[in-house]
C-alpha cells in the first residue's frame, strides 16, 4: 500500500453497540453432528473433522454452553432491554429544546448509589467540497494540509519497486513547491502482501526450490467465540 498523507477532518464511523444481535450466523447445516456418551448431546465438527474430548472435557464443555444458552443470554438480553428503556430519560435529557442537561453529570443517592454520566460533545464535520466553494481562495489558509490516502495493487510480474512509486510522488510534491522537509515525511510507503497462492508457494517448498527463513509462516489460532444460541428447546 501507499500513502501520501495530507491531514483533513474525515470523521471514522464507531464500533458497533455492544450486546447488538448478529445479523448473519453461521449456517448449523454446514456442520456434522459427533455423538457423545450424553443422551442427546452431540459436539459439532467440520465436514472432515474428527474432535477427540475426553468425557471429563465434554461433560465441562456441556455444562458452560448449556449455562450459556439456557441462562446468561437470556438474563444478557433481559438486561439490555431493561438498561435501554431505563437510559431513555437520560437521553433525552440531552435532546431537551431547553437545555436542560447543561452541566449534567449524572446523579447520586447517598449511600445507595452515584451514577456519573458524560455528556454528549459536540464535533464540526465538514463537507470538503462545499468548504472550498465557500472558502474560495481562501481554502489553504482555513485547511492547511489535507490527507490523501493513495492504495495500489502493484502486479508483482510488473518488476516495479513499490519505492519507484514513492520517489515519484516526492518529486510531484517537489516540482510544485512543496519544501524538502514536507516532501520527506509526507509519503509513507506500505507495503503489504496481498492474496497468497499457498499451493504454489507448498509445490515450491516440497520441490525444494525455496527454502523459507524461520518465521516466514506463522499460525495465528486467534480465540474462540462463543455466537448467540438459538434455543431449540425449553429445557425442563
């Protein structure tokens, strides 16, 4: 990747609320069902999967996602419904047309409980074109520096060093008139590995052709994440 960054206010979308349903799931078709010694309880695998769990594992394994589907998602979900309907006033506390929430920070019982609360911060975002229309020329002068982010899929085939591409944006910013100082720290050149043809790259390696350095690969196991059950039936 490279970038060549100028420094504007472009505003970044946030995460996703928390607690916030999924909206797509894995499809429980594309699994294979593993009995078990437990009546009814099955561990599911992939297609080629083959789990070996000792009985101890599984009756551990049984016990936390029943806890988990049978009684935390729905206490989970029973408390997100009550915590929203309850935080109501408070935002619209905010919303008020006469300014009631001015300086509001929250309430306190005392010795019951102290709830604090940070208002809500106000933030200009500005729409790039209808500012330089409006600001003419005075543009440079209200916006300094912008940020350009520049991406570029380079064909490795092409035989063109990423860095030819960075030499020649520092010249552009050169020829017109950018100091020396800008034009070194202003281009920042990424580079990232982009789709990797593993059966290649292993016909190589078996062939002997290529001998990869230590910690070329690495297997990145990541962590499990338990979804939101679908209860298929109501235990008794």
């Amino acid at each position: 990747m490279l970038i060549m960054r100028k420094e504007t206010g472009e505003q970044s979308q946030g995460a996703p609320a928390l607690g916030e349903a999924r909206k797509q799931r894995e499809s429980s078709g594309k699994l294979r069902k593993v009995p078990t010694h437990l009546p009814g309880v099955s561990i599911l695998t992939s297609a080629g999967g083959d789990p070996d769990l000792r009985r101890g594992t599984i009756d551990r394994l049984h016990e936390a996602h029943r806890d988990i589907a049978l009684v935390l998602y729905p206490q989970l979900q029973e408390a997100q419904t009550a915590l929203a309907a309850r935080e109501k006033p408070v935002r619209e506390l905010f919303d008020s047309p006469e300014g009631e929430g001015k300086d509001y920070h929250g309430m306190e019982e005392e010795g019951v409980f102290r709830s604090t609360v940070v208002p809500p911060s106000e933030k200009l975002i500005f729409e790039r074109e209808l500012l330089r229309e409006g600001t003419g020329e005075h543009y440079s002068e209200v916006v300094p520096v912008e940020r350009v982010d520049i991406a570029v899929d380079l064909p490795t085939s092409s035989g063109i060093d990423p860095a030819i591409l960075a030499a020649v944006l520092r010249w552009t910013l050169a020829y017109y008139g950018v100091s020396q100082e800008q034009v070194d720290t202003g281009v920042d050149l990424k580079v990232r590995l982009g789709e990797i043809n593993e059966a290649v790259l292993g016909e190589l390696e078996k062939s002997g052709k290529v001998s990869l350095p230590e910690g070329t690969k690495k297997v990145d196991r990541g962590t499990p994440k338990i979804n939101q059950p679908t209860i298929l039936k109501k235990a008794e």
